[in-house]
C-alpha cells in the first residue's frame, strides 16, 4: 500500500538550494523577468531586471518585446562590463527556473563572464525573494502607470526614470533607511553611524522621551539569500 500507483511520475522531494551570503556588493546578483503590460491586450513587453541582494541596487536592466535566453545574455554581459568587475571575482548569479534563465545562450556567457549559477526550485517564488520584492516596489510606487505603456520605449523610459530613483533616492526600508547606491559604495557605514551619535546625543538631551533603547541604526555587514533555517541546520551537521 505504500508503493506509488498510477501511470503519474512518483512525488519527488527538492531540497532547498544552498544558501548565497554577500558580505559587500557584487558578490550575489538576483534577476527576473516582469511583464509590462501595453495597449495591445494579450502582448506585453518584458523588463529583464538584475539587482544586487547586498545592496538593493539594480545593476542591470533592459525592456524587449519577447522573452529569450539570448536577450538574457545580453543584459549580463553589459551589467557585468558596467560594474567594472575583475575577471577573476566570482559572482553568483541567482534566478528562478524559466527557460530565458536556463537558456544555452545564458548559461555559456555566465560561464564566460566567470559567473556562477545559482537556481530557485521549481514552482516556488520565495526562493528569489529579493526580485520578487522590487518588483512588487515598482508596480506599486506611486508613479507606477494608470494606463498601459504605449511601445517599448515608453516602458524603457519609465523603467530608466524608476531605475534612477529606486538607486539614488529611494530609502530602502531594508537598508536601515539608506540609499541602494550609498550602501553599494559603502557610504552607508558612516551615516548610519552618524544616526547612531545623533540619536545618543538626544537621548541624552531628552531623556524623559526614551522609554528604552534607541533605534537600531547598526550597519548589517552579511545579507543571505535562502538562509538555511535552524531544523536544517541541525540536520545538515
């Protein structure tokens, strides 16, 4: 009776994939495809987006009419010229199990390009957590369109605008409330520190408005990407 019946494939168990730490930028890349819907119902246009998980910041992006391994390519071999990274720095590149992602064309220019691969399990959305969180915050920001995207280059106008805010002045709930581009430059350690002294300082003033510790404004120096949980742990040793 507990033998698998039935013309179906038997149930396969997928484990976790392993855990990606970034301790500074340009160690751990995250990237998606998103539709943008447009005038035309049924046809959409797609935005290939890379972020970096330990800053937040969109390293790479581009909007096509079609969805293709070789466009994916494309995007990585610019994103990884424009982060001016060396040759020989290993960089794990992060993704979800659709075909532009597991594409020939993809996988030998990240090969090439010295970038390793890192996949999510089939069917399971959390393990690109990061990707699908930005693309949550830019089709819920404010300035998100009303109406659908007239042709491709009004979506890369509106992505290039988007992309410029969410790097330079979004301050990143994540981030202790600093920029993608201030922690991706490392510019976020002293800020924060300042917050610390100013934050001490009028606790010191005021006291009588403190009814415990101050607000955590501590820098995070490692940002994991599906971090093992405490059962898994215990079992993997």
């Amino acid at each position: 009776m507990l033998q698998h019946r039935g013309r179906g494939r038997p149930p396969t168990r997928t484990d976790t994939p392993r855990a990606c730490v970034a301790s500074a930028a340009n160690q751990v890349w995250s990237w998606d495809i998103t539709y943008l819907a447009s005038t035309v119902k049924g046809w959409f246009f797609y935005l290939y987006l890379f972020m970096d998980i330990y800053s937040r910041k969109i390293v790479g992006w581009e909007v096509y009419d079609t969805e293709s391994s070789e466009q994916a390519a494309q995007v990585l071999r610019k994103t990884r010229l424009a982060e001016a990274n060396a040759p020989e720095q290993e960089v794990i590149l992060h993704a979800d199990n659709g075909s532009p992602m597991k594409g020939a064309t993809m996988l030998a220019t990240m090969q090439k390009l010295g970038v390793v691969p890192s996949f999510s399990r089939p069917a399971v959305s959390n393990d690109n957590a990061y990707s699908e969180a930005l693309f949550k915050t830019l089709k819920y920001v404010p300035g998100y369109p009303t109406r659908p995207f007239a042709d491709i280059e009004a979506a890369r106008q509106w992505v290039m605008q988007f992309v410029q805010w969410y790097n330079h002045s979004h301050r990143h709930s994540g981030l202790k409330y600093v920029t993608p581009v201030q922690r991706h430059e490392g510019r976020d350690i002293e800020i924060l520190a300042q917050r610390i002294r100013l934050y001490e300082a009028a606790k010191q003033r005021h006291p009588q408005r403190w009814s415990g510790k101050i607000r955590n404004w501590k820098h995070e120096p490692v940002v994991s990407l599906n971090p093992m949980r405490d059962d898994a742990m215990k079992k993997a040793a």
